[in-house]
C-alpha cells in the first residue's frame, strides 16, 4: 500500500522547485549579460598600446579624414562627413588614456595623452588651413549644428564608448568601433573648431578695412564657434575615456602596479568630480536649447497670424542669456518704429515666451529669379481675380437680359390679352359682368410642381355661359391673345 505524503515533504518539494527555477532564472540573466566569454585581457591591452600612437599610418589616416570631414562641413554632406569618420584613428588614444588610468599604467596614460594632444594638434592645422584657402567657407547647418553641446552628446558618447571598448576587448573583433566611430561624432566638431580659427584668422586680416563693431561681433562669433565645438569634442572624449575605464575596472583587468585603498578611493572621487564639472556646462545647454525650442513654436504661431502672407523667412536667434533675436524678412510691407514696439508688446502679451524677443524687422532682398517667381505668382494670382469678376459680370449681364426679356415678354403679352379681353366684352357686351386673367399658374401635387396654361375666369350675366358661347369665347380670346392653349373658367 502507497503512503501518503506528509505535509513537510510536500512543502520541500515546492521550495525546492522555485529554488531551482530561481537558480535557472539568475543563471540564464548571467549568461545573457556576461562580457567574461570571449574576454581577451591581454590582446586588448596590446591591441590599445599598439594603435595609441598618432605617427607613421596613423598620421596620415587622421590628416586624410581631418580634410574629407572638412569638405563634408563645407558641402553639407553627412554622407562624406560618415566617410571621414570611419577611417579615423582619433578613437585609439583616447582607449589608451582610459585605459592607463584604470590599470595604473602612467606611462601609458601619459603617452596616450601625447599622442592625442598630437591628434588635436595635426587635426586643428589641416581642417584651419582647408577653410582659410577654401572659397566658400559658410556656416552649413551641418557647421551650425555642432556649436552647442547639450548633456545628451555626452548620453551619446558615454553608450558609444560602452560600445567600443566592449568591442575591443573580444576575442572575435567585430565592425563595432567604426559604428561608435560614426556615432560619437569625434571627428567633425574638431573640424569646426578649425573652421572658427580660420575665421579669425581672416577677420585679423580683414580687421583694417572692417567697422570696429562689426569687427567685435564677427569675433565673438568666431569664438563662440571655437568654444562650442572644442567642448562638444572634449566631452565626448572625457566620457569615452570615462567609460573605458569604467568596463576595464568591472572586467578586472591586472592593475600593473599596487593601489591602496585610500588612492584607490582618490582617483574614484576626482574621476566623479570631473564627470560632474564637463557634465554640468552641457547640462545647462541642453536646458537653455529646450526653452529655444519653446519659444520658436511660439514665434511660429506669432508669425502665421499677423504676417501670413508678407513674412517670406524668420530666424529665432540669441542676442545674449537673457534676450532672444527675432529677424522678420518681409516682402512688399514696411513696419514703422511704432508698430515695431506694438507687435513686440503683442508678442510678450499673447504668446508664452520664456526669454524675452526683441523683433527686427527687415526687407527681403530677392534674388532676380525669386522675383520672377514672386511676379509670376502675383500675376496669375491677378489673373484669376480677374477671370472670377468676368465670369460674376457675365452672370449678371445674362440674368440682366433675361429679366429684360421677360419684362418685354409680359409688356407684350398685357397688350395682347387688354386687346383680347376688350374684343371679348364688345362680342358679348353686357353677357359678361366681369373677366379676369391669370399669366401664370402653377399646380402643386405630391411630386413635383406643374405648369398651367393661363386662365381666363368669367363672371357671366344671367346664366349666359353656354357651352356655345364658351367655345366661342375661347377662341377669340386664343386668337387674339396668340396663345396655343388656355383654361376658361366660369363662374
């Protein structure tokens, strides 16, 4: 005979089923984010050490793409300033600084660090030297838009730098550090830093024959270029070093000399400060651009509903923190110095701004082809004006003329049917008391309304309608009138 199970041993085989469904769970979680399989420690310290140096190759590669990036800036071509990132060397140094400092090898942080400041150096020099001589040299949107770092540029560099030192570590190397390469973006804000030198350069040049306050305002232009792709560089170099040395400290690379624990604590707190202090600025930035953000939706609407039709472009600029730049470029309207004042009070009062907007008002300079084009649309804007007033006249020429005709028609008609109606009274003479005519009626059924032939109603004396004399009746006053058909009624 079986035994029953006691209470005891059937709860230990629960417990021990969701143990080991917990087990499989944390084994199959370890598995699927483990970085130990495929871990090469030492042919990634190797493969850094070797690729860190900016000479010989290197040099080259780095001076080839400086210039194919530059020429992407200046074409505004994305595609060409991809190309010049995939065959750059900038990533290799900054590896090796990341990973000098995580396994307390200054040696090699500090050749690192040569190598790159060499990078930077090589890199300012071609990309200055290619906008000073090139003859164009605009601020493309492609320049424009790497001038104002925000904190997620350095969101894109710390994930990117994730990436590619993940990557570098792997037995089995993958095409990851090209994709990082493209997505962090090393390349072209250098190049826009050389672009802002070579503007000062030329404005240096141009200084004697430029008005001294536009002199001061391009400068600080060209500087604000300078600042905002350096920093947009040098925070996604600090947070792909950062990063470096992040994941070589969790994969346990060998530390080649020993740390205590209270440098060890040092290096971990000024490593947390200067995160903090090159993460703070883009912080802000990215505050400030949210708000800009705000206040061109605002702009939008402000200008959709009082210039819909003059204002041809408008540009939401930053004059300084505290006040925003609105250029209207309006064609064929003036605003006087009085209206400027109204419609800038009308701006701050019916539309949230969060920094205030002083308006500028300016007139469209068109090229000749543009006015052809504007003169084009005016006239067949004024031609269809046109048309629509000839087709409304001649409507009302064709409804004058029919009204015409009628009013002739029904003149003509009285005449015949007063004759008709005096021959009928001289035929009959006191026979008739009283006739009555009716042009036209109309009969209204179920369906649909029914034209009647006119009616002549007759008031006879002494019982003299006869159907003799009715038929006679009839046909004098058809004959007379010149109608083909009517309706006698008597009375």
């Amino acid at each position: 005979m079986a035994s029953t199970p006691t209470p005891n041993s059937s709860s230990r085989t629960i417990g021990e089923a969701l143990s080991d469904l917990w087990q499989a769970t944390r084994e199959w979680f370890h598995t699927l984010l483990d970085l130990e399989s495929g871990l090469d420690r030492e042919g990634t310290i190797i493969a850094i050490r070797n690729n860190k140096r900016m000479q010989g190759a290197n040099a080259w590669l780095l001076g080839c793409s400086i210039m194919i990036a530059s020429l992407g800036l200046d074409l505004n071509s994305p595609a060409v300033i991809i190309g010049a990132m995939l065959v750059s060397p900038l990533m290799s140094p900054i590896l090796g600084i990341g990973l000098g400092v995580a396994i307390n090898d200054k040696d090699s942080m500090f050749t690192s660090m040569r190598h790159f400041a060499i990078a930077i150096l090589i890199a300012l020099f071609v990309s200055t030297l290619y906008f000073f001589v090139t003859p164009f040299g605009n601020v493309t949107p492609e320049i424009q838009g790497r001038t104002s770092p925000t904190f997620l540029d350095g969101l894109v560099a710390i994930f990117g730098g994730f990436a590619g030192i993940i990557s570098s570590t792997r037995k089995d190397k993958t095409n990851a550090i090209p994709g990082v390469a493209i997505a962090t973006a090393l390349m072209p804000p250098l190049c826009v830093t050389g672009f802002g030198v070579a503007e000062v350069f030329e404005l240096w040049i141009k200084k004697g024959s430029m008005e001294p306050q536009m002199f001061s305002a391009e400068l600080n232009r060209a500087f604000g270029i300078i600042g905002g792709s350096f920093y947009l560089f040098f925070l996604n170099s600090f947070f792909i070093a950062l990063t470096t040395y992040i994941i070589i400290r969790l994969l346990r690379f060998p530390l080649k000399s020993y740390v205590d624990a209270r440098e060890a604590r040092r290096n971990r707190m000024i490593t947390a400060f200067f995160s903090l202090l090159v993460s703070l600025p883009s912080g802000i930035i990215l505050y400030n651009l949210y708000e800009m953000q705000q206040d061109k939706a605002e702009v939008k609407a402000f200008v959709e509903t009082y210039f819909p039709r003059a204002c041809i472009n408008y540009e939401l600029t930053s004059i300084d923190q505290d006040t925003n730049k609105l250029i209207l470029q309006l064609l064929g309207r003036r605003i006087s110095e009085d209206s400027i004042l109204y419609y800038q009070e009308l701006l701050h009062a019916q539309y949230d701004l969060n920094t205030p907007v002083r308006l500028f008002p300016m007139q469209a300079e068109m090229s000749l082809e543009d006015i052809k084009t504007s003169l084009q649309a005016q006239r067949q804007e004024v031609v269809g004006l046109l048309e629509s007033e000839r087709r409304i006249a001649n409507t009302a020429v064709e409804e004058t003329e029919a009204l015409r005709q009628q009013l002739a028609r029904r003149e003509s008609d009285s005449t015949l049917i007063a004759k008709s109606l005096r021959l009928a009274r001289e035929a009959f003479g006191e026979d008739i008391e009283a006739i009555q005519y009716a042009p036209e009626v109309r009969a209204v059924n179920d369906s649909a309304t029914v034209q009647l032939p006119p009616v002549f109603m007759v008031d006879w004396a002494n019982r003299k309608a006869t159907p003799l004399n009715k038929d006679r009746l009839e046909r004098i006053l058809r004959i007379s009138a010149g109608l083909d058909t009517l309706q006698l009624i008597s009375y």
